[in-house]
C-alpha cells in the first residue's frame, strides 16, 4: 500500500516519488515533503515547526500550511476564502480524521472541519502509483442549515522544497498561436496564470512545470494540471522566507458558490508529479496517463481523416463533398468529416447556429444520402457540431432568447455572430442532448467534432437557482453531463474537441472527446512549434493535425505531411485543385503513416532538438517495448554555410544493435544516442526515418 500513516502524518508514494504531509505541534495540518522516494518512511521530514518561527507576520510565510483558508495573519494565497451566514469572512480549519480506501488507485482522505461554523474540508489524494502522480481534488460539505458563500475553492497547494532558485514554465498564446512555452525564474511576489474566458483558453494552458536547472533529459521537474475546461488558476508565490508554492484551482475571479446544506461542492482534479529526469520525462509521465487513464478510447489507434473546412468553407452539398470523399478516399483516408455548413440556414457564420438539421437546399435528401456514398467509399463518415452556440438569425433564438448568457439590462455582445447557450440551464442541456441524440441515432455517424467558437461576455444568469456566478462552474458541468450522456448513448463514437483550434485543450475535456484539433493555424512551419508546445502535456494520439493548402507556395507538401504526421494525421486541403503528382505523393505518405503511428500514436515522444528554439528540429517517437522507432527531422531556414546540429536519439536499449534508416551500418543503442547523428537538410526539407532493432 503506498499510503502510510504514522503518529507524524501521510507518506504517500509511488514508484520513483513521495509526497508527505503531518500535522504539526499547534495542530496546523502541514506540508512535509514533495521530491524523490526516500529509502524508509521515517526518512521523511517532520512537520515544520509553527513556534519555531518568529515574524510579525505570524509563521503562514514559512511554514507551509497544506490547505489554508483565508484567516486571521495569513497574507498567502489561500485555497478557500468563504462568507458564512453571518457573514464572518474567517474561516479555520482544524483537522478532523482521515480514511484510507484500497483499491489500483488508492486514496487518502484527509478531513478538516471550520473551528466553530458546520463547515467540512476533506481533502483527497489518489496515488496513481506506476505513473508518479497524485490527483488531489476537494469536498465541501455545509452540514449546519444556512447557506455558506464560498468565494474561492482551490483542488490544491503544492509547496516546494525550500529554498529559491527555481523557475516555472507555462504556455501562453492566443489564437492560431497556442501553446507558446514561457520559461522565467520565479522571484518574491504572485504569479498568476489564468482563464477568464469560460473555457481553458488558448491565452493559459492549465498546466505548469516548476524546476531548478532541469533540462529536456536531466533534472528536477514538478509538474502539474488541473482537470478542467473552464476558468482555471495557478498561482506561484513566492514568500518573503523563500518557500514557494503554487495554487491550483478553479478560477475564484468572479467565481461565487452558495454552499447548501447537505449539498457538497466537489472541486476538479489536479494531478502533479515529480521526476528527476527532465522536461521530457515530465511529459511522458503524462502522455502515458492521459492515454491510459483519462481518454475513453484511449487505446483506439485514430484513423486518418478528412475535414472539409479549408477546403469548402460554408459551401457544402452533397455533391462537392462526394467528390471530395472520393479524392480523399483514392489517396487512403479512412475517415470523411464534413465540417461547417451543412445544417439549417447555414452560409455564412451568421446564421443558423443551433437549428442542428440537414440545410434542405443544400442536402435535399437530408445527410443519408452523403453518408451512404462516403462509406460505399470504404470510409467512416464525421460531422461538425457547435451545439454550445446560437446565431441570433436562427430559429432555435427566435424561439428561446432568454436562453443564452446575458444580462437583462445589458446588449448582448457578439463574437462571430453568435450568443452562447446558458449551458448551466437543464433546459438548454436537455434541447442540446434531444438533438444531437436525435442526429447520432438517425445516421450512420463514427465522429463528431465539437467546436466552440467565442469566449464569454456578460456574464448573467438572471434566474439562476443559486449565486449567478455559479454559471463559471455549472455551464461546464453542463457541457460534462451533455456530452457524458451522449458517449453513454453512443459508445462507439469517436469526439474531438475543438475550440477556434485548441481553446479547450485539458485533461477534463479529454474525460468525453478521444482528440484535440490543436490549432486553425495549419501553416506547417509555425505548427512545429504549436505542436511542441501541446506536446508538453498531451500525447501524440490526442493531437490532430491536417495537411492543408496555407503555406504551400513555399512549404512542400511532403513537408506539411511530415508535420502532422507527428500526431494524428488528417488532410485538410482543397483536394479538387491537388494534381495527379500531389495527390500520389499524398498516397505514399499516408501509405507510410499507417505503418508507423502505432509507434506515433502510443510509443514514447522525445523531443530532441525544440521547434520552439530552433529553425532545425527533431522529434523521435520509440514503441513501449523499444523495437521500433521513428525520427522526424525538419529544416525550416538557417542560412546556407550554417552547420547541421547532431541529433541524439533517446530511449533506446543500449547494448542492442539498431539501424536507422539512411545509414548503412547498425550501431548500438549507445551510439545513437551518445555520438549521434546528423541528416542533411535544405531550407525547407524534412525527413522522416525509421529505427529498427535489428
Ligand atoms: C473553428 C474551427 O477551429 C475550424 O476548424 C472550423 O471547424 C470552424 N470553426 C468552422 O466554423
């Protein structure tokens, strides 16, 4: 059982780490310990000492509390901030008993309760043992009979070793630009990352890595996320006595929550880790989970698909999308996804937003038809939904305005001509989940892409059960439950998530969608870099990834193959103006593409030389058992007499002979990876090589 307890607190481990945590001398529930496995369990820290310290502001800066509320000298961030009922801003927490509960993933509960006020905290821990992780999340429980405003509920406080030095990396970006890496040192005050915007955002990716000096393959790396796909927040702080740690939770910037009596609050996960071994190991640590643990089709290998989107915009008919399923199907695609447009009143972006049935005009035998010829095609047929959004030119709004979020009293302000749906409203839930249900039992569909396409403005939910600002809250838990209820119904289909690309890319929504359209940005050489990025914290098999027409002046179309076929591939282009040698050369990349992405799609991702950094980059792909490999090279433009950066390949056995394909003789693992390699390139050119164990 790797939870142990003694008169001191908690060890919890896992295979390589160990998280500790006590209960100190005033009976302040502390922090312990977070870093490498310790031989024994009595090896581990004691609690830090409260009377130990002396400031005049009181010990909170330095001794590091595991789940402080706001109260009394704390000037830290807290994780809860609440108002009872008489309205006492103050809220202290005394730790009640605890609960172990065996299972795979066991769990430790740790139960605090308010000094005075029927408030319960428990705070949970579940040890995912063989992947180096902790997912910690948290209950609240009113058990008195008036109601308890909660203003601020973070999932956890993760404390660092102390000391300073350390520095926190997190992803930036914006639209078409996402998952842009920020590395900074972290000095005295407040960091704060963070999504006001409804969904996780392409501005603030909900994840972080703190470390001190680590690099790809060496080092310490504390690393985590939160489990959700609306408004986030991670905090770090430093504190004037060099102990730093960071918060992580749902956003409490305009967040309200009346606590009910006997009605608990359950906040999202976090799930953190620790490895010694780099940025690199950090991200495999979570590749692995996100593909074992969290995504329902996880262990699906993902067809190569077609999205009509770049190709025909809104211009859909049964016609143009037969011919392009035909193209798509000669060049080996397996799966045809027709993209915005095809539903009621729908030409332009708008109108027709919510009317989710076949437009008569352009599919006067309803989408039948169209899905009969696609899979006479021997291919899967797919279909582009927003149900979260409504056009104001729609019958779906004529009908029920009070339904998207607004403020009476305020205009409604439009982003791309559309209002969102108050997804919080078990009316707007049960409309969503009646038609799509309706649309998923009438045809013959394998794959929906889910699109959400604006970020929030007035915010109001006039007649809201609760506190209005409960909407940041319950509209994602609204999107969950619809698109939960629709996986139960229709266990066999495959979802992505797509937000104006990647604006909801984070391990709660990967609880319903198999995949992330990671970016509208299909320009393959700043897509190395998005990609990069979004490999930090998600696997390759999650990360769709076309093929289009935008850069193909200068960008040849076997290097935008090669780009995405470091996820999971799809084309994208206008295939009616490929030519006979494109359309080959497409074949010949797709043909190869599905005998590698078993390795792609569920080996190990190394990304040896950074898209970010470079104009010269490297990613490798290994399977599990270290027999096969792939290794994509890409050139974009360094000057011409510039030399070529030696690459080393990684994870390979060392004492076994492996070839790479473009060199004669078979070296060892060793080699490869210690003396390495080098791939000549032009400006522009790309490579692709297999490795074999031979
Ligand atoms: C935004 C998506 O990111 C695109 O791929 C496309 O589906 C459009 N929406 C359609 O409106």
């Amino acid at each position: 059982m790797p939870i142990h307890s003694s008169p001191t607190g908690w060890v919890l481990e896992t295979r390589n780490t160990a998280y500790a945590i006590g209960i100190n001398e005033v009976g302040l529930l502390t922090h312990r310990y977070w870093g490498a496995r310790l031989p024994f369990v009595d090896d581990y820290p004691e609690p830090f000492k409260s009377t130990n310290f002396a400031s005049t502001d009181g010990f909170h800066h330095f001794v590091p509390e595991e789940y402080p509320g706001y109260a009394g000298t704390k000037y830290i961030d807290p994780c809860l901030k609440v108002t009872f009922a008489d309205k006492v801003r103050d809220v202290v927490l005394v730790y009640e008993d605890f609960k172990v509960t065996a299972s795979s993933s066991p769990t430790l509960d740790l139960r605090l309760k308010d000094s005075f006020y029927p408030l319960h905290v428990t705070l949970h821990y579940r040890i995912h043992e063989e992947y180096d992780l902790i997912e910690r999340w948290v209950t609240l429980e009113n058990l008195g009979d008036e109601p308890i405003l909660v203003e601020r509920v973070f999932s956890a406080k993760l404390t660092l070793p102390p000391g300073a030095d350390y520095s926190l990396t997190h992803m930036y970006g914006s639209w078409s630009n996402e998952f842009q890496m920020q590395r900074e040192p972290l000095t005295p005050g407040l960091k704060v990352i963070e999504s006001r915007r409804l969904i996780s955002s392409h501005r603030a990716t909900p994840w972080f890595t703190i470390d001190r000096n680590a690099s790809e393959e060496n080092g310490e790396v504390w690393f985590g996320t939160l489990a959700w796909s609306g408004n986030h927040k991670i905090t770090a702080e430093v504190t004037e006595f060099a102990s730093t740690r960071i918060s992580i939770g749902l956003n409490d910037w305009d967040f309200a929550w009346k606590l009910m009596p006997k009605q608990p609050f359950v906040t999202p996960a976090a799930i953190s880790g620790y490895t010694q071994n780099g940025f690199g190991a950090a991200s495999r640590i979570f590749h692995d989970y996100v593909r074992d643990e969290i995504i329902p089709h996880g262990k699906v290998l993902h067809k190569i698909l077609y999205n009509s989107w770049e190709a025909t915009l809104f211009s859909v008919d049964e016609a143009s999308q037969s011919k392009l399923a035909e193209i798509a199907a000669q060049m080996g695609v397996e799966l045809f996804v027709m993209d915005d447009g095809w539903f009621h009143g729908r030409n332009w972006d708008n109108a027709g937003l919510g009317d989710w049935w076949p437009d008569e005009i352009k599919f006067p035998n309803g989408l039948t038809r169209l899905t009969q010829n696609v899979n006479a095609l021997g291919m899967d047929f797919g279909l582009w939904v927003e149900p979260e959004m409504v056009n104001p030119d729609s019958d779906l709004y004529r009908a029920h305005p009070d339904w998207v979020i607004h403020f009476p009293t305020r205009a409604r302000t439009e982003s791309r001509n559309q209002l969102i749906l108050n997804m919080a409203r078990t009316d707007v839930q049960e409309y969503i989940l009646g038609v799509l249900d309706e649309l998923l039992a009438d045809h013959n569909i394998a794959f929906i892409k889910w699109d959400m396409n604006r970020g929030v403005s007035e915010p109001g939910w006039a007649d809201a059960p609760g506190d209005q600002r409960e909407l940041w809250v319950r509209y994602v838990q609204g999107v969950y439950h619809v698109w939960g209820t629709l996986r139960e119904r229709h266990p066999n289909v495959i979802w992505q998530s797509c937000a104006s690309g990647g604006g909801r890319a984070d391990f709660g929504i990967l609880q319903f969608a198999d995949q992330i359209w990671t970016s509208d940005n299909t320009e393959a050489t700043s897509r190395l870099r998005i990609q990069e990025g979004y490999s930090q914290f998600l696997p390759a098999n999650t990360m769709e990834a076309w093929v289009t027409d935008w850069g193909k002046e200068t960008v040849p179309l076997e290097f935008r193959f090669h780009v995405s076929m470091c996820g999971s591939l799809g084309v994208g282009g206008n295939l009616l103006e490929w030519d006979q040698a494109d359309r080959e050369s497409a074949a010949n990349c797709i043909s190869l593409y599905k005998d590698i992405r078993q390795v792609i799609q569920f080996g190990d991702q190394f990304r040896l030389i950074s898209s970010q950094k470079n104009n010269f980059s490297a990613m490798q792909y290994l399977s599990k058992d270290k027999v096969e490999g792939v290794l994509f090279v890409f050139r974009t433009h360094i000057p011409e007499r510039f030399n070529i950066p030696t690459i080393y390949l990684r994870g390979l056995e060392p004492d076994a002979l492996y070839t790479v394909e473009g060199f004669d003789q078979p070296r060892s693992g060793k080699a490869w990876m210690e003396a390495g390699l080098t791939v000549e390139l032009k400006n522009l050119q790309s490579k692709v090589l297999r490795i074999s164990h031979t």
